[in-house]
C-alpha cells in the first residue's frame, strides 16, 4: 500500500466526521458490541473507503464507527483484517496507518485467543505485556515510511508499562481479574497442533492468537502509546482434552463481552485524562 493511497482513505475518513478521535480501538472476535455504545456515531462500512478491504470472517462486522464515549472521541473499528484471509501485512495494518494520518496517538487492541497456559481460563481476562511474532513476514518490510517511523524502530516498550499499570488499576476498581501475559502471533487459519501449544508455552507465551501483532508493530512504528487486551476464549489445543472451534470462540466471546466491555469503558475514561 502507498503513502497516497493510505493519504486518500484517510481524507475520506476525515471528510465523513466532525470529531477528531484520540483514541483507535480495534474489536476482535465476538467483542464488537462496545461500538454500540457511542454518542453522535457515524458509521462507514469498509467497503466505503478508498483502499480498504472486506472483512471475510464471521463475527467481524466490517465497518468504522467513530463517535464519543463519556465525550472521548473514538475511532472503532469493528473487525479487522487478517493474513490469513489472504491479506498482505500493509493492507493487514492500513487501518493502523489510517488512524496514524489522522493524527490518533493511542490505540486499544483487543482479540480472542486460546490460552496455552494451565493457570489461564476460557472468560480469564489477559493485559498484553509483549508479543511473540516470528511467523509471516513482517508488516515494515519493503521502503520504510519515514513519515512515520524510522527504519529499525524500537519494540522494547510496545505495550506501554504506564498504560498497563493504569489498566491493572482500573481492573480492580471494577472488580475484574485481570491477568498479564504473553501474546504468540501465530498466522492461522487452522488453530494449532497439540506440540505447537506445548512449543509456544515453553517459549514463555500465556496465549495465542492470529491478529493483533502486525498491528501493534506498524502501530509502535508510528509512536502510539498502545494498549492490548484478549479474551481467552478457549483453551488452546491439548492444554485440555477438546476441540477448538470458531463457534466456540465467538460464544465465549459473546458470554463475557458485557464484561469486557465494562473494563474498556474503564480503562477509557482514565486513560483520556492522562
Ligand atoms: N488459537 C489461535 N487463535 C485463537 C484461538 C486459539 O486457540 N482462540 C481464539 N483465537
């Protein structure tokens, strides 16, 4: 994807809505509902704007919606793009850019994910503290944009510590558990075999999953205070005697999106003061 072309989707975006968003917030699998929620919400469906893609999954809605909460200004994006639909990593990330050239510095990631870990349950809530990513080809390879980062940016800091102990804080304000993990990217479709869980487990990852860190990486890239959230919607395969299956994935997603959805909020209002 091109400089102009990120340009262009961008301008679109900016010509539909009156508020400047702070914040970027990318909903996963079954965790789409928060968009509900927004005050003066305008909604563009990605088939809309130039150079985006389509959503091919089930449980990814497939459009922006931007508006206020507690009169934060939000950009959401309801589903997202993923490799192994047969996407590109720079069209995986393009939103990412997107919402760079309209000037947003903080994004929220959020996904579904199977837990590799023993202590981790299905509805366990997990604050991203690093990702594992050596599966795919990474999303800055080819001509570096140095418009918005450098060529070999830093990933010592991805998932900002500030913002994580704020999030742990709200957490207990609200009364939810929340866990702190390691994320593995893996790039799917097929969920993973029984040796890879045992594998990725033993490389020091809590959970796997297949968005999120092609995002995250394009994101630090461009100097965004980031924060990540799974919902561990399974256990992952072999940790427990059972099949995984998206079905399940989204009614778990489902199950405990409320909430999900309460921490966000949460999490939302103290952040935008900082
Ligand atoms: N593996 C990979 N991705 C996932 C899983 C899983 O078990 N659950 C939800 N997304």
């Amino acid at each position: 994807m091109t400089l102009d072309q990120i340009k262009e989707a961008a301008r679109f975006i900016s010509s539909k809505i009156e508020v400047k968003p702070q914040f970027g917030i990318i909903l996963g699998s079954g965790l789409g509902s928060f968009a509900d929620e927004l005050s003066q919400k305008v909604c563009i469906g990605f088939r809309q704007i130039p150079h985006f893609h389509v959503s091919t999954v089930a449980g990814h809605e497939g459009r922006m919606v931007i508006g206020t909460y507690d009169k934060i200004p939000v950009m959401i994006l309801q589903g997202r793009f993923h490799y192994y639909e047969g996407y590109a990593m720079d069209q995986v990330t393009f939103p990412v850019r997107c919402m760079l050239s309209l000037g947003i510095s903080n994004l929220i990631v959020t996904n579904a994910a199977g837990s590799v870990d023993i202590e981790y349950k299905p509805g366990d809530f997990m604050l991203i503290k690093d990702h594992i990513k050596f599966h795919g080809e990474n999303p800055l390879r080819g001509p570096n944009m140095d418009e918005y980062g450098p060529r070999f940016n830093d990933m010592s800091d991805p998932y900002s510590a500030q913002i994580r102990q704020l999030a742990k804080s709200c957490a207990k304000a609200v009364n939810i558990e929340l866990k702190e993990g390691v994320y593995y990217y893996m790039t799917g479709p097929c969920y993973e075999t029984a040796a890879e869980v045992k594998a990725i487990n033993t490389l020091g990852a809590n959970a796997v999953g297949m968005s999120t860190a092609p995002e995250v990486i394009v994101a630090a890239h461009g100097g965004m205070n980031i924060m990540g959230l799974s919902c561990i919607t399974n256990m992952a395969t072999g940790i427990i005697d059972q099949h995984v299956d998206h079905d399940g994935v989204m009614k778990m997603g489902n199950q405990v999106e409320k909430k999900f959805i309460t921490l966000l909020k949460s999490i939302l209002t103290e952040w935008s003061t900082l």
